[in-house]
C-alpha cells in the first residue's frame, strides 16, 4: 500500500528546515546542514517505509538548485518549489503580520510553512480547493 506524505523544506543558505506531514501528524522540524552531506540526510528523513514525498521547497535565493537536484533524483521524492510568501497575497499578508510582530523572518517562514502543511491536509481530507482567503483573515 503507498502513502503519501508531504514535507514544507525552507532552504536558506547554511540551513535546511524540514516539516514532515505524515498520517495527518506534523513531525517535530529538522534542521539539516545546506551541504552534500545534509541533502543526503533530508533524503534518507523523507524516505520512509516506502512512502512517497511530496517535497515543497520555499525557495527565494539560489541556495535550493543542489537539493532540488538530489531530491528529484530519487523515485519516492516529488519535488516543487514555489514562493507562496511572495505571490499569494493571503500568504504575503500572514507572513508581513508576524515580522511586523517581531517575529524573525525565519520564525514567520516557519509559521507559514506549518500553516501550508495544515491547509493542505484540510484539503485533501475534505478535498477541496485553496481558498487563500481563508489561510490568513486581516
């Protein structure tokens, strides 16, 4: 039987900050190095009991090209990369609220990136479409 899973990775220059949504749970954040070594490590975390990946990476800079090109390399792991935070204004608006806060902007990517993970298992239990509007209400 193949399960689907999904993960929201944040790609910065040294660091890669991987949320993994399995079985309707979001496992605890990893952080792994932006190196080599640290894409093979994301792999091997994705890469579990036979599963497919769906891998989101939120990627603003040119840091994401090695791991994109690791990450499609392997059969189980589907690879996109977008950047909702800058394109969505529902998104863009979320993200703006908790700097404005004080928030880091790593923090608030952070938090972007579980309220991703959060939608998306919502749509697909109740299969429906995104509804940006409802992600993030001023």
């Amino acid at each position: 039987m193949s399960h689907l899973d999904f993960a929201s990775i944040e790609v910065s220059k040294k660091e890669l900050k991987v949320i993994v949504l399995r079985d309707g749970r979001i496992l605890k954040p990893r952080d792994f190095t932006n190196a080599p070594r640290g894409h093979q490590a994301v792999c091997g975390h994705l890469e579990r009991d036979g599963r497919t990946v769906r891998a989101v990476l939120e990627a603003t800079g040119v840091y994401s090209r090695d791991l994109v090109v690791t990450l499609s390399r392997r059969p189980g792991i589907e690879v996109m990369v977008l950047s909702a935070s800058y394109h969505d204004p529902y998104i863009s608006r979320f993200k703006k609220t908790l700097t404005g806060r004080g928030k880091k902007p790593l923090v608030a990517l952070t938090a972007v990136m579980r309220k991703l993970l959060h939608s998306i298992y919502g749509m697909l239990k109740n299969d429906t479409p995104f509804e940006g509007r409802l992600f993030y209400r001023s």
